[in-house]
C-alpha cells in the first residue's frame, strides 16, 4: 500500500487516549523516538 505522503512506503497513526500516556510517558517516549529517527520533518502533531 502507498503512503498518503509522497516520496515514502509508510504512513505512521498514533491514536491514544491522554490518559494512557499520564503517568509513563510511553506515548510521548515512543513520539520522540520515532522524530530522532528523522521523521520529524513530516509528521503531524495535533
């Protein structure tokens, strides 16, 4: 399947609720994670 993005093979969603990342952080964590891997340039924070 093509990615929504030109020039790319995947597209990465990460839906969660505000409440799951409260306390650990894992959401934010694996975000950040994912930007140092140079995705930064084209993702989308809401």
């Amino acid at each position: 399947m093509a990615s929504l993005i030109s020039g790319f093979e995947y597209d990465i969603f990460i839906s969660y609720r505000q409440k799951d990342n409260k306390h650990e952080g894992w959401v934010t964590e694996f975000v950040n994670n994912l930007n140092g891997e140079n995705l930064s340039q084209h993702s989308k924070k809401r």
